[in-house]
C-alpha cells in the first residue's frame, strides 16, 4: 500500500512544525516555540551588592585604612604648621628692615637739615638799574666805578649820574628787568656775580686781591 503523505522524488522534506499539502497550495508557518532565555547569574565570591539608599550600612574601615587616614592627617598639619611658621618668620624679618630703613632715612634728613644749617647759602648777586634792569656786573664792581670817576654812597654806585646797586637772588638776564630777589644781603651767605666776582658786606663788588670802600 502507497503512503500518500510521503514526498514523491524531488519534493522537499517537510520540516517539523511544518504540514505538507498537495503541490501548488500554500505552505503552513511553522508553529510558535519561544526563544531561550539565558541563564540569571549567580552569585559568588567577588560580586558586587547593590546598594539601597537607607538601607544599605557603609562598611567599616580596616586598620590599613584608619592608619592610612590617621598619617594623611598628620602630614596635613605638620605642613600646615611649617607654613605658618615661614609666614611669620617673613613677617618679622619685613618689619625689622622696615624699622632699620625708618632709622636710616630719619638719621640721613637729619644730617642733610644739619649740613644744610650749618653750610652758608650761596647767592648770586646781579647788578641792575635805577630801574631794577640788569646791567652788566661791572657798574657794580668797585675798581670800575672808580676808574670811571664814580662813587658808592648808601648801598648805592654813582657813575656819570646813574645810579646801581646790587639785586639777591634774581633771575634774568643782562637787558632784562630782574626777576624776584631782594636789595638786602643775605646775612652768612657766599655771595658772588655769575661772572666770580665776590660781594662783600657793604653791597659792592670786589675783585680777587682787591679791597672793599665799604660805603
């Protein structure tokens, strides 16, 4: 007796799940089968728990860790400490220059008052005009206002009818009228004319060698 579920020559196999039908039917999907699912993992030494917050205690240190934490400590304030001491050191070495530069500079501003008291005050004395212009330091100079027939009276130089006399401290220049400066001699002061000549007590000019009039 012929099966007639068996394939003929060239007709595939049917698979299992699958239904063989007469040729030119459609071919029947295979019947649903779930996939495999893997393994849960199990576990063992060196796994890691999940934590939940509240619930979970931290684990206590070990004794390396406590040392570890206690020497850390340690160093932080011995270096802390190192610090401080460094800071002040600077602080005080600051504070003493500070006070030996206050020193110096008060003992140096009182030797410059001291020089400066005790040194006589060079004065440059120009000569001017009845009408305070500066005159050429001759008219002023004893040895020329006599060899040219003048006199000196008072402070004063006469010559040919003009009369001179000596401004301290003045500036300017000869055909200018003078700048500042005073008719009165300064008292201790080196009074000399932009041409060297030195200016004694009674106001006139007087030359190396030469003698004053007083006047």
């Amino acid at each position: 007796m012929t099966d007639n579920n068996l394939p003929g020559p060239g007709q595939p196999t049917p698979q299992p799940g699958q239904q063989s039908g007469p040729p030119g039917q459609p071919q029947q999907p295979p019947a649903y089968q779930p996939a495999p699912q893997p393994d849960a993992p199990t576990k063992g030494k060196g796994s890691m728990r999940e934590q939940q917050a509240g619930l979970t205690k931290p684990r206590q240190a070990t004794v390396a860790e406590q040392r570890a934490r206690a020497a850390a400590l340690k160093a932080q304030q011995e270096r802390f400490a190192a610090e401080s001491a460094a800071f002040e050191k600077r602080r005080k070495t600051r504070k003493r220059w500070l006070i030996g530069g206050g020193v110096t500079v008060g003992v140096v501003a009182l030797v410059a008052i001291w020089y400066a008291a005790a040194s006589p005050k060079n004065v440059t004395a120009q000569c001017t005009d009845a009408n305070n212009v500066i005159v050429d330091d001759d008219y002023c100079d004893e040895s020329y206002y006599r060899s040219h027939g003048g006199y000196s009276s008072g402070g004063f130089i006469y010559i040919g009818g003009s009369s001179y006399r000596y401004n301290y401290g003045s500036s300017g220049n000869v055909g200018q009228k003078a700048v500042g400066g005073s008719y009165t001699i300064p008292k201790g002061a080196n009074v000399t004319t932009k041409s060297g000549t030195s200016v004694q007590r009674g106001g006139f000019g007087v030359s190396s060698g030469s003698s004053s009039s007083g006047g």
